[in-house]
C-alpha cells in the first residue's frame, strides 16, 4: 500500500457490528465479561479502547512499524521511552530540541540518575564519540526546533549499531511527519510524534505518539503505557484519526507554501539568515534532499536589526500569522521561541546554540499563499 493510502485505510478495519466506516467513540472505561478473565480483547480502556486501538493501528502503518502507541501528549509518550532506563544510564541527544523535551531530561529525569549528553548532530562523529558503555539511548530530532538542523538519521544509526547493537535509537518524528521521512525504515528503533501537531493538523486536541517494528520492544511500551497510564482518550483518538486521513494532502501544501514563504523571506532586505532545509543554502542542504522527500512548513529566520523591539513589532503586526505556541496545524502561526517556545532552556544555552532574540519561527499553514507573503511582507514593512 502506498502512504496516500495508508494514510486513509492503513491499519483500518469497518467496525464489525454494523459495517460503520469511522470507528465510533467508544466512551467507555470498561467492557462486560462473559466469564472472569474471558472478554472480547478489552478488559479496562487504560490497557487498551477500540478507538485507540484503531488510531494506534494507523499510527504504526504511516510510520512503517508493526505497532504504535497513543498517549495524552507528546511529553507523555517521551516520558514511557525513559522509563525503560536505569540511574546510570547514558542518553545522547541533540543540541537543539523541543524546549520541553530539553526541560523533561534535565529536570525531570536526571534526578533519578540518568546523565543526559547534549550533542550537535549535524555530524555524525559527535555522536559516535559521545558513545560509551553506559549508553542506552540516542534520541534524535530532525528537523530541529527551531534552527532546523539536519541529522542524518541512516548514518546515526549505522554507526551506533556498529558499537553496540543494543543502543535504542529514537527519532521525534514531529516537524517531518511520515509524509517526508520514515525513521524505522533508516534503522530507528522508535519512532516519537507530538500528534497535536502535523498528525493531529487541525490545533483541537494534545496528544502524543510512539511506533515501533519490533514485537518485544512493543511488548515493553504497551506495558508502561499501561503502568503509568498516560493514555489518549477515545473522543481525542477519534479526532487524530480524522486528521491522519488528510495528512498527505495537508503535508503537500505546507511543502508548497513553506518554499514559498522561505524563499520570499531569503531575497527580503530585512531579513539577516532564513533557517529552511529546502534552501540550497541551508548547511545540511544535501542531507535533507537525501533523507526528505520534501521540505515541510517549518520556518524560522533572523531579523537583520537584532533587538527584541524589532522582534515584537513584527510578531504584533501579523494578521493571518497568529503569535501562539505549537504549529503543525492548518492555519499558519507565528511564534517568539526566546519568549516562547524555548523560554525553558537557559539563556547561556540558547545563545550557544543561536537562539536570539531576533529568532522568528513560522508554522507555515495550508492557506493562500498570496495572502500569507503579503501579511508577511506588511508585518516586516513596520
Ligand atoms: C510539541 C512538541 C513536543 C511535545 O508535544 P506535546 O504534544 O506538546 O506534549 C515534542 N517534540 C516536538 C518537536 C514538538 O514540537
């Protein structure tokens, strides 16, 4: 089956009682029992929910994988990754990540004796020399947030195999989707997505998701997820799976228009530098057009004139561009990550890595793309 397909029937059955296309809403939290233990495959919706089970079933056909995990948000379905960790235990991730995600390691985890290592994955040599005998997981992010950075996912996971075959890669999938690029298929061993962005696409719910291709590893995130209990709920997963079914068509258009938008910003006179994997400019140019079959709707670019003031008097002036957290859905946002965004990593920290105060970060939406360069265009006219 090919993606635009799967998108739309991947894992998909019609529900069985009465032949319905989309599955129902089971709001339910548990199931009757003809006998003490005997039951239709559901015991209790914190283990498992026909609707979730059919988003799961979706979830592992777009990314490739034999099983996938739907979870209440992002954060949460990171959260069950970690938990398979020991104190001791080495973790190498990149040096530009989602600001939560940097926040959860550091002040979450690292007081229950992970040691977190934080390594610009542009190159893979960083990371293969971050590698010890302590290491038990790479978690990568590509493209970043939100710089952009390319990591080359297949030579990541090639060399780190080569030292350790029992090292789990993880990839947050977030900014690419499927559409452009399939983690497990490049030798990742999970595969992380916060679904309130491009999965989701339509900025109405929170949720978070996990796929994998190998049964025993499944058999260990099933498990936490049942443990701890970080579930997504039936009338969210039904709302998710609506939002797979288009994600292709979605996809090809914030492509289209993110292009655009980049290619407008990079030959406007106020602009200093525009951070966009698509531009033949952009450092890691070639990695993408290897490792993504497109480009996607993500963003980001400096102000030539670099004080804050500049920053606000274009992040007020946009009038299809909303200021506001998150992205991925259709309509286009606008987002402060100093403010915003990354206001959760230490200055010292974003300063090394370039996130100034002139960022600007666009979550480029599925609109008209006239109207999107000229409200652009007038908000930098201020
Ligand atoms: C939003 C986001 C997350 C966190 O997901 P939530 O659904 O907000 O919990 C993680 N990674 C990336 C790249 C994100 O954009």
């Amino acid at each position: 089956m090919k993606f635009n397909t799967k998108t739309i029937h991947g894992g998909q059955k019609h529900e069985a009682s009465t032949g319905a296309i989309m599955p129902p809403i089971f709001q339910t939290s548990t199931y009757a029992q003809a006998s003490p233990g005997q039951h239709k495959g559901y015991g209790y919706s914190r283990s498992a929910n026909p609707t979730r089970t059919a988003l799961e079933d979706s979830f592992a056909a777009i990314e490739n994988g034999t099983h996938g995990f739907a979870f209440s948000s992002g954060m949460s379905a990171i959260d069950c990754v970690l938990r398979r960790l020991k104190p001791g235990d080495h973790v190498i991730a990149g040096d530009d990540l989602y600001g939560g995600t940097y926040r959860m390691f550091k002040q979450l985890f690292e007081k229950y004796g992970l040691k977190f290592q934080f390594v610009d994955m542009d190159s893979t040599d960083n990371v293969r020399k971050a590698i010890t005998e302590k290491t038990q997981l790479i978690w990568i992010e590509t493209p970043t947030n939100p710089l952009m950075k390319i990591a080359d996912i297949k030579e990541i996971c090639k060399a780190t195999k080569a030292i350790n075959s029992a090292i789990t890669i993880a990839v947050d999938n977030t900014f690419a989707t499927p559409y452009l690029q399939r983690p497990l298929d490049l030798g990742a061993d999970i595969v992380m997505h916060s679904a309130t962005k491009y999965l989701g696409g339509h900025s109405d719910l929170i949720m978070g998701a996990l796929m994998v291709k190998d049964a025993s590893l499944a058999e260990e995130l099933h498990f936490i997820q049942f443990a701890a209990g970080a579930i997504a709920g039936p009338m969210d997963s039904f709302l998710a799976l609506r939002g797979v079914k288009t994600l292709h068509l979605r996809m090809q258009r914030h492509c289209e228009n993110g292009k655009a938008v980049a290619a407008f910003l990079s030959s406007h006179p106020k602009v200093e530098t525009v951070y966009y994997p698509g531009l033949e400019s952009h450092p890691n140019y070639s990695i993408a057009k290897k490792q993504m079959d497109d480009f996607g709707g993500m963003v980001s670019f400096k102000l030539k004139d670099q004080s804050k003031a500049a920053a606000f008097l274009f992040l007020e002036n946009t009038k299809v561009f909303a200021l506001a957290e998150s992205l991925g859905g259709v309509e286009s946002l606008v987002n402060h990550p100093v403010t915003m965004s990354h206001a959760s990593i230490p200055e010292a920290e974003r300063l090394k890595i370039g996130i100034t105060d002139s960022l600007i970060r666009l979550s480029v939406g599925i609109e008209d793309i006239e109207d999107l360069i000229e409200d652009l265009d007038s908000a930098l006219s201020q």
